[in-house]
C-alpha cells in the first residue's frame, strides 16, 4: 500500500518570504500522480498543484512550485512571495495511474502560518 | 453554482441515533468519494463509486453504507452512531484518469453526543 508523509506538522513564514512543505511516499508503481491540496479554515479542500509521475519537469502554478525528486520519492512545495491567504492546512497527496476511480492518499497535514 | 454540494454542512445528533448525509455534483463526473477526516485532520478514503458502482470500500464499519441513485448523487447513511464517529466528511468527485483533479464538498462535520 502507497503510503505518504509530511514531516513537518507545522510551519511558519513571513509575509513576502518563501517557504517549502516536505513531503516523501512510498509506492512501487511507476504510474501515479502527485498533487497538494489546501484547506483553509473554511475547511474546503482546493487544489493548489499537481504532477505526473513520468514528467520530469517540475509543476509551476504562479508562486506554487514543485520539486519532484523521482528516485527519492520526494515532493516538496515551494510557496514564493508569501501572502496572509496562503494560510492554510497543505495536504499532499498520491494516486496511482493504474486503478479507474483511484483514492487519494493524504499525508498527515502542514499548518501553515503567515506571519504579517 | 456550487460543484459538489453536501448537506447538511453541521450535524449534531444523539447515540444511537441514524442519519445520512447527502451530497450532489454538477460537474458531470462519472465517480465519487466519501472522505473521512479526523480530529488530528488526517483525511482517509472510504468509499468510491463509479457511475454508480461500488468500486472501494474501505475497512469501514458495515453500520456506513453509501447509496448512489444516479452518478451525480452520493449519499452517506449511518446507522447506530457512535462517539467516535464524530469527524468531517467529505465528498468529492472527479473525472476518470489518475491527473484529474477531486473537487470535494465543504464537507459536513459531524458531533455525536
């Protein structure tokens, strides 16, 4: 079974900085995807960035950006420019490519605070 | 418009008791999730239909069954309800294909007493 792990339980950053979430599973498929997801305090669960597994290049949404280290199986997120709404519980989470209608599977969380 | 829309969004009910959540998705999607969060807010899957067909179940307890009439609805009933059972669940939805992004409802926190 895929399993994934956030390490850091909690963060914090300074408006305008940049700060990176880890994020590491575990899979012996080839085929899968990899996506954070962000839950504000409003408690719905966006999407913030996803990737393919067979794509070396990293994902870039504006100032979300990955670091997809294949062979380590490591995922990390980038936040660039940070801002007070980027407050937020950050999920992330693995799919495998093989399975119609596959689950996600959900690290434990990063709370991430966004100091003014 | 609201994608994928549950109710209700807060549900307080005694021991013992049953009650369902209901959830709704316009977005055409052919399979839906029920997601269980937890008070330490670690998500977990337990269920996921595919145009309508039971395609996961999770070790949930057989007092959770998930009813879905057409594959726009996916409805969570839950009979005998326990303390523990007291969490956030969600409802997603998403297009077949491993890429395809899950949007979920604004999930329906649950408080049993």
């Amino acid at each position: 079974a895929q399993t994934v792990t956030q390490s850091q339980p909690e963060m914090s950053v300074q408006e305008a900085e940049t700060v990176t979430l880890s994020c590491t599973y575990d899979t012996s498929e080839s085929d899968y995807y990899l996506f954070w997801y962000k839950q504000p305090p409003s408690r719905q669960m966006i999407l913030v960035i996803r990737q393919e597994a067979y794509k070396q290049q990293n994902a870039t949404e504006n100032r979300f950006s990955v670091n997809f280290q294949k062979a380590a199986k490591s995922f990390s997120l980038k936040i660039s420019d940070s801002q007070l709404g980027d407050a937020a519980m950050y999920f992330c989470a693995y799919r495998s490519g093989a399975t119609s209608g596959s689950r996600l599977t959900f690290g434990e969380g990063t709370q991430l605070t966004v100091n003014p | 418009d609201t994608a994928v829309s549950q109710t209700p969004k807060y549900l307080v009910t005694q021991m013992g008791n049953d009650k369902s959540i209901k959830c709704e998705q316009n977005l055409g999607h052919d399979t839906m999730y029920w997601y269980k969060q937890d008070s330490k807010k670690f998500l977990k899957i337990m269920f996921s239909y595919n145009n309508k067909e039971l395609i996961i179940n999770e070790t949930v307890p057989n007092r959770f069954s998930p009813k879905s009439p057409d594959k726009a609805h996916l409805n969570l009933h839950i009979n005998s309800l326990e303390l523990g059972d007291s969490a956030v669940y969600f409802c997603a939805s998403s297009q077949v294909g491993g890429y395809a992004e899950a949007f979920f409802g604004q999930g329906t926190r649950l408080t049993v007493v």
